[in-house]
C-alpha cells in the first residue's frame, strides 16, 4: 500500500525535486547543525560537516574518521561503532524515505532499516583500513600516502554508490548516474571544505546548508531510479521468489554477488598497484647500485679551500629510503666552493666519515635522530672552525626539529627544509595504557601489510611512526619558537594536501614537484643555494596560492583536528 507522502514530507502528485522538502529540510538541518556545533567547539574540523547527509560511502567515510579520532579503549570502541551503526542506518533510512518518488510506494521502515544496517556494516569494514592511513598522515603528514587513499577511497566507495537504496544492491553493479551522482559529491565537498576553510568561521553553516541541498538532490536522484524500476518491474511480470526492491527491469540482477565481486577485484588491483609503485622504485629507495664512497669533510684539500671561501659547511640530510654515502650528488653540484658532507643514519666512524646505510635503516626514533644529526653537527663544526647549515627533506626535517629541541645549543646557523614534515602529530593515540588502542593497532597491522610489499621490510615505518606520535608535535612546536637560526622551508605543491588549511609563513616557498624529490629539483636547489648567500629567494605567489587552495580542498578529506596545528597555523 503507499503510505501518506505528506507524511513523508512530499506533495503528493508531485515528483519535481523542490516538491520533497522533507528531504531538503532534513538534509540541509542536519549538515547545518553539525557545522553549527564544529564552528563553536572545534573550528579546525568544520569542514567535514557537509558530509554528515552524504551518500552513504561518503558519509560513512565521514562518521569513521570521528569515531577514530575520539575512540579510546576497546570497549568504548566497540559501543561508539554500535551507536555509529544505529545513526547511519536510521538517517539514511529516512533520507531514503523522503527521496522516494511521491506516486510510489516507499519501501517498509523496518526493511529499509535493515537493508541500511547491513550495507553500513559492510561498508565500515571495508573503509576502516582507509581511515586507518588517513589517521596515519594526520600523525606522520604527507603526501604520498594521502595521494593513494584518495583513489582508493573513490574505487571502493564506487561499487558501493548504489548500496544505500536498493537492499538486491549486492547482487547489481552501480548504474551510472549512481556512479555520477558520487563523484559529483566528491567534487562538491570538496569545494565547500575549500569555502568553509578560506571563509570566516561563520560561514560554515550557510555553506553547509548549500552542501545539504546538494546532498538531498543527489538522494533524490539516486532513489529515483531505483523507485522508478520497482515500479516498472511490479507492472511488468510477477514478483519473483528473490523479490526486493530492484527486479528485472531495473539494473540487471547477477546470480552471483556482483557488488561484492567487484569489491573484491577494486581492492586486489590496489594490492597489485601498490607493489608495483614499490618494485618500479626500487632503485630509488632500495641499496645503491655500486659501492657506496664513504666521504670525509675536512681533509686537507678542503680545509685549504675553506680558509678562502666564506661559506658554512652544510650537512644534508636526506628522508626515508635514502641511502649513503657518495660524492656525485645534486646538492653538492648546486653548492659549489662548499664542503658538503652527508648524514649517515647510522651515525660516523672514529675518523668522522659517515657510515654507509641503506632504505631500512632510517626508521629511528626522533630522539635518537635529533642526536645523531647534533653529534655529526659538533663533529663539521669542529673540523672547519665554521658554524654549519643544515639542508634536510623528508624525515630528515624531522631530525632536525629534534636537534633544535633537544641541542639548544648546536652550531648552526641556517636551516633549509625540503618536503618538510608540517605540523606533525596533529592526531594520536596514546600508548598500551588502554587508549587509541583500535587506531593503534590497525595502523601497525596496516603498516606491516605495506611494509611486507615495500623493500621495507614489514616493519615499514613502524618506529618512525611511534616516535613521531610520542614527540613529533612537541618537538616540532620548540623548534618553531627557536629564533638563533635562519630557517627556509620549501614545500613541494603536492605537499599542499597536508598542510594546514591556514595562510602560508612568510619563509616558505612553494615549487611544483612531488614530496621527496627535492633534493634534485633545479628550482629547490637554486633557492637552497641563494638562501644560504644571504640573497632574497624569489617565490611564486601564484605557487603559494595554488598550495592554500589546495590545502583547504584536502581538508575535506584528513582527519578532523579539534584546535589548529601550530606550527605554522597561529593565533
């Protein structure tokens, strides 16, 4: 029988989209009263609030990164989960109620509740591992890792586009206005984060409401074409034995689970996409091929050019994967008059020459990094009577926030940051006392899947990681306070995807390229190089903009912090 649709909040004899304010009002009230709550008691976070009426792999998405970010033990874990489980299924219960076709019958509560239930279920299990590296960029942020998620998330959340309308989902492929209808959600969210970012605070209720019309529209159209082959299946032919709400005028129902399947071939191809990301880098983050050359700063010859050059003596230091040691190296090519001597993750020999390592061996923890570098530091500075730069990517900005936390005093004098580390340890869990217990462990048991297709090892970053969410932010935080030292950070824009959604620091500049590479980059090194003459290093405002933007579209899709990170965000 069809229910009363005034009830359901539609005009009856009415189909147009306007006509379901039921669907609108409910949409865009929940959107806004999430923003509404985030403006006032977590305004770093706001931007995720559009999400809150999405479709439901969008949504889910939504809700696992707030359980994740606020779970402390299992137990509270596993009641959080329940209470997500219950939420999601009865709001997209009744969105899936008011979208449905004012001149249909919409599907029983209580199915429909079910059928929710299940494809919310479903859905956690297969986004958690997703949450679980979003969790890990907002511990140890960049790009790589938040660069693989993003696909990833879109070709699991593909197969499941249509999942929260028709309970025979499994047993259908998505059509392709479902498939169309969650892309162009992807797209529209991620623009509101951008608005709600660069806006003032208050602005995020409005645009969240735009966003929750957005939402309804997209239900409205997703429910329709289910609702419309109900109908057309019903007048056809009689209902067969394994009825639901999609028969055989509607998508075509496989005798085999065709969602599931196609689940199933979405997650082997990123497995297979993933080794081979590792196997066609090998010879980039593996062993050198060769023998590596143990290099001495300081020998004579050095000394004697030295005594007519005015420069400092740099250290580079290099990210994870690197190895050591040689001479025919970019930064030492583009710092030409200037001993530059390489830190070796291992430490040096008696005679200050730093030990040969290889990919594996710079997973340390940040204290023991911080030393390393201080020490190699104190060992320059005493064989050349100079005060020494510091040039460091990746990890190594890292080690160098330790150093200048640790090493108040060491001898340096300039500091360049390639693809540096920004505001780490924005999330975390806290240890084997009972809290971030679930976060914790998926994140090692993630970390030890990678890292058994990586030329890591399954150990990966494992250490790194702990460390970083132990100390990072707090060595991070003493190290931006340090003001002894000339610093400049060179951030390539693929980096902007995890950087903080507030304005840039005057002392950083911004170069297209990808994180990692730029020890090699002709534009990094030539701004390494005029920074460490005293001579003004040319930005590119358009660069710098294009890396705000960007940072306020990501945010969407990070972990929800609940104070902005400081360094560089401040007051």
């Amino acid at each position: 029988m069809i229910e009363s649709r005034v009830e359901l909040g539609a005009v009856p004899g009415a189909d147009r989209f306007l006509a379901h304010w039921g669907l609108i009002v409910v949409s865009c009230a929940v959107a806004m009263a999430e923003a509404g709550l985030l403006a006032a008691y977590a305004p770093a976070a706001r931007g995720l609030a559009p999400q809150v009426t999405a479709l439901p792999p969008l949504a889910i998405f939504h809700d696992l990164r707030w359980l994740y970010s606020t779970q402390r033990s299992w137990l509270w874990f596993t009641l959080l989960l329940a209470g997500l489980l219950l939420a999601r299924s009865a709001l997209n219960t009744a969105l899936v109620r008011l979208a449905w076709p004012a001149q249909l019958a919409p599907p029983r509560p209580l199915a429909a509740l079910r059928s929710a239930l299940a494809v919310t279920a479903f859905s956690c299990v297969l986004i958690s591992p997703l949450v679980s590296l979003t969790f890990g960029v907002a511990i140890l942020p960049f790009s790589w890792p938040f660069l693989a998620m993003l696909p990833a998330m879109l070709l699991i959340a593909l197969p499941l586009s249509h999942a929260g309308v028709a309970d025979t989902w499994w047993r259908t492929l998505p059509t392709l206005a479902a498939a169309g209808w969650l892309l162009a959600e992807f797209a529209m969210l991620t623009v509101a984060a951008a608005m709600i970012a660069i806006l003032p605070t208050a602005s995020a209720v409005p645009v969240a409401g735009l966003a929750g019309f957005v939402n309804a529209r997209a239900w409205y159209g997703l429910t329709g074409v289910a609702a419309r082959a109900v109908d057309g299946s019903a007048a056809a032919a009689p209902r067969p034995a394994w009825h639901g709400w999609l028969h055989r005028r509607g998508p075509t129902l496989w005798p085999v689970p065709a969602a599931p399947l196609a689940l199933a071939v979405v997650i082997a191809l990123l497995v297979a996409l993933t080794r081979l990301v590792f196997v066609l880098g090998g010879n980039r983050v593996g062993e050198p091929t060769g023998h590596p050359v143990a290099w001495l700063a300081g020998t004579a010859l050095e000394r004697e050019a030295l005594a007519d050059s005015w420069h400092h003596p740099v250290l580079e230091v290099a990210g994870f994967g690197s190895w050591c040691c040689g001479q025919d190296r970019a930064l030492v090519k583009a710092l030409r008059a200037t001993v530059v001597q390489q830190f070796s993750y291992r430490g040096v020999n008696r005679k200050g020459q730093p030990l040969p390592y290889g990919a594996a061996a710079a997973d340390l923890p940040l204290a023991a990094l911080g030393d390393r570098i201080a020490a190699q530091v104190w060992r320059l500075h005493d064989e050349t009577g100079k005060p020494v730069d510091v040039v460091a990517e990746s990890e190594g900005t890292l080690g160098v926030y330790a150093m200048l936390a640790r090493h108040p005093g060491v001898p340096v004098s300039s500091v360049v940051l390639l693809s540096p580390i920004v505001a780490p340890g924005q999330a975390g869990f806290r240890g084997a006392n009972g809290t971030g217990m679930v976060t914790r462990d998926e994140l090692h048991a993630l970390v030890w899947f990678v890292g058994g297709l990586s030329p890591f090892g399954t150990s990966g970053a494992e250490t790194l990681i702990n460390s970083v969410n132990s100390v990072g932010a707090r060595f991070a935080a003493v190290a931006a306070r340090t003001d002894r030292v000339r610093l400049l950070e060179v951030i390539p824009l693929a980096d902007a995807v995890t950087l903080p959604a507030c304005p840039l620091p005057p002392n950083v500049v911004v170069v297209p390229a990808f994180h990692g590479e730029l020890l090699g980059d002709p534009a990094a090194l030539r701004a390494v190089r005029g920074f460490l003459d005293y001579r003004p290093v040319k930005s590119m405002p358009v660069m710098r903009t294009t890396a705000e933007i960007m940072a306020a579209a990501a945010s969407a899709w990070r972990m929800p912090v609940h104070a902005p990170p400081s360094p560089p965000c401040r007051s």
